[in-house]
C-alpha cells in the first residue's frame, strides 16, 4: 500500500461484524481462563495483552500503523515524545557508555541528555553533524550510538542521514534518528540506513493539539550480536533468561525496549491518546501536504520583508539545506520556518501583536504557532549551547497551520508593520 492508504488502513484490520473504527479499550487488565495462557504471555510464546503498561488493542494498533509507516518491524508508543528518546536510548546504553549527539536538537532533548541521563552516567558528546570527520573523532570505545534529529527543531538543518548512517555503521554503531519534524510522509529514515526512528506523536502525528505521546520505531536492521552490545547477547535474568539477539529476531531492540524498559519505567501512552493519535495519523498524508504549501508561501513572503534579517526554510531557493531537502525529503520542507528579526526586543513586539497566529509553547499543530525559543523550549541552555544549535536570542519559531495562506500572511504582516 501507498502511504496515503496506509494511514487509513495499517494497523487496525476489523473482522467480520467489528467496529469499522478502531474501538478504545480502556482496561488495564485483561482476563484468561487458564494461569498457563497467562504464563505462555510472560514467556512471549503466545501474542495476546495481560497488562496495558505492556501491551493494549489501542495502542497496539496505533504503534502498527507507524511501523507500516516507517516500513519498522515494530514499534512502541510512550507516554511523550520525551520518554521516547529516553527509552531509545537507555535500551541500549548505561552508565560508563557513551553517547554522540548532533548539537541541533529539540531544547527539551538536549536537557534531557545533558543534565538527566548524564546524572545516570551516561556520556553525551555533542558534535556539529555536519562536521563528518568531527563525528567520527568523537566515537570512543564505549559509544553506543549516535543521535540526531532529520529536520533540526528549530535550526531546521537537515540531516545528511547516508552519511551519518555510514560513519555509525563503520563502528559497528546504531543511528537514532527524530524524525517528528519530518514524519513518515516526508522521509523514512529507515531507507537511507537510519536503524531506530523516535517520534514526538504530540506533533504532527496527531497535529490536532489534544494527545501527547511518542513512539520509538525499530527497522529490525541492526546486527545486534556484533560484539558491541552484550545486554542484547547475555540472557536478561529479569526476563527469564531471555536473549535477544537470538531469541527475539530482528525484533530484538524493540522487544527489549518493551519487556524490559516499559516494563520498569511505566512510561506507557494511554490507549485514550493512542486512540486520538490513530485518528490523527490517517489524515497524515493531506495534512503534511497542506502544511509544506502553506509553508512556502509564507517562507517566500518573509524572505521579501525588511524587518527580517534572515530566514531559514529548506525548501527556500538558496537555502545551504535545500539539496539535501530535496533528496531526503522529497522536496517538501515540512511547516515550520525559522526567521530572524533585528533584536529580542523587536521579537518581543511582533509576536505579542499576532492574532490569527498564537503564541504557544508547541508546534506541528494544523493552527498557526509562534514561538520564542531562545526564552521557552531552550531557554537552559547557556549562549554557546544556543549558538551552536543554530538558535539566537532574536529568533522565532513559526509553526504554520492549515488556514488559509492568504490569512496567515496577512496576521504576519501586520504584526511586521507593528514592529520598529
């Protein structure tokens, strides 16, 4: 199936005389006859749901529908896109390993990296992904992957993802991608040998406003058993002696990821969000369309303004991340645009005088958004971190929606003639 028929149809299949619409199972226990079907669950010799922190109908088949999407062999949903990357990470590092990470990430990721799981003893290296031989010199002994972001939020640098897949892949090393700017719909990481895909689903896969969540998304690709990763080689005694690499397939990272991190952390969706976010993801397809045109229109109008002093839009004609745009993401360059004014201040005046075009600490939603990352989503980090995640104190975030292009333009440019 094409994509647009896929977030339809994948991952919720009613039989005869079933709800057409996925049903929301709001049960956090399910009931078996027998304490043998109930143990044959635990030992994974049978597919079936005992407890929602491990398993749910709901959630299940909104995980579903984004594996078919990224063409994963499974996927997990979370309780955010936050608990997302941390679990895609701590299925496959702990304390004395390492890990190499683009410095262009989402704010939120980059605390949590840098100040959270560095409490846990995990080592994060943050390298400029576009420096490849900076990537390379940065892998120690005790790497265990490498991080980064397909469409930075909010630099909105694009990953040269076969490069970086190649360096990792050198070093016998996994390639984590978020791809939640991107979505399926524009890139599928996994085809230019990206290993696992996180998502933020409070974005775009749901892109309605009304559901937090994250996925982590597995290709089924990577060699887990090549030496580097002995958790995945040696029996898990928590889980009966399990073996992954050997016992769970090419399903081994996400499987682990569920039986073990789920399992302890809790950090489950709810099949409610799960629900919403399902609903949300079969209008993915028309949506992004409409997003990555409203986009454009108002990038090209900004690009025309004298109160901007720079812009960046990947789709923009003489944008640096154009080409790589054009070849990881087939020439749509999503709906966020990032764009300069002279001063914070002036960043201060323009967005307080929006009205169409809200101020909100969010994104990748079909209303219209601005923001101020420099004092919100990044406003930890120190200068030096913000330079060099692309952010400057006299930066905006906008987020444009589904209305009308004409509409947002003309909120934006009176909001321009306000400014001084």
């Amino acid at each position: 199936m094409k994509k647009e028929t896929q977030c339809i149809h994948e991952g919720y299949y009613p039989k005869n005389g079933e709800s057409r619409v996925l049903p929301i199972t709001m049960s956090t226990a399910f009931r078996y006859d027998t304490t043998e079907q109930v143990g044959d669950l635990f030992d994974l010799k049978d597919n079936g749901y005992f407890y929602t922190r491990l398993g749910n109908p709901t959630i299940a088949a909104a995980e579903g529908k984004l594996a078919a999407l990224e063409g994963g062999v499974g996927a997990m949903m979370t309780s955010s896109g936050q608990s997302a990357s941390m679990l895609s990470v701590l299925t496959l590092a702990s304390a004395g390993d390492s890990i190499v990470c683009a410095t262009a990430i989402y704010g939120g990721t980059f605390n949590l990296f840098d100040v959270t799981l560095r409490r846990l003893g995990i080592e994060f290296i943050f390298v400029d992904f576009n420096d490849f031989e900076q990537v390379e010199r940065s892998i120690k002994p005790n790497t265990k992957a490498l991080f980064c972001e397909t469409l930075a939020n909010p630099a909105l640098r694009v990953t040269d993802i076969q490069k970086i897949s190649e360096i990792a892949h050198r070093h016998g090393l996994p390639l984590i991608m978020d791809s939640t700017f991107a979505t399926p719909y524009l890139c599928r990481p996994f085809e230019f040998g990206a290993d696992i895909v996180v998502h933020s689903s409070t974005k775009y896969l749901d892109g309605h406003d009304v559901s937090v969540g994250g996925f982590i998304v597995d290709s089924g690709n990577f060699d887990w058993a090549n030496g580097n990763f002995p958790s995945f080689t040696t029996p898990d005694e928590s889980y009966h002696g399990l073996v992954y690499a050997r016992d769970c397939g090419k399903a081994a990272y996400i499987t682990k990821a569920r039986v073990q991190l789920m399992r302890d952390m809790g950090a489950q969706a709810s099949p409610f969000n799960a629900w919403l976010t399902n609903l949300g993801m079969e209008t993915l397809c028309v949506r992004m369309e409409r997003h990555c045109q409203n986009a454009l229109k108002v990038a090209e109008f900004l690009s025309k303004q004298k109160q901007v002093r720079s812009i960046t839009y990947p789709m923009l004609k003489g944008d640096p991340e154009r080409e790589k745009c054009v070849k990881y993401m087939g020439g749509m360059g999503s709906g966020v645009i990032s764009f300069e004014l002279e001063n914070r201040e002036q960043c201060v005046k323009f967005m307080n005088s929006l009205k169409l075009v809200s101020l909100l600490v969010h994104v990748a939603d079909l209303r219209s958004c601005a923001l101020h990352p420099a004092s919100s989503t990044h406003r930890q980090l120190s200068d030096a971190a913000l330079a060099a995640a692309g952010i400057s104190p006299s930066l905006i975030r906008l987020s444009v929606g589904l209305e009308n292009a004409d509409d947002i333009i003309q909120d934006i440019s009176d909001a321009l003639a306000c400014v001084k």
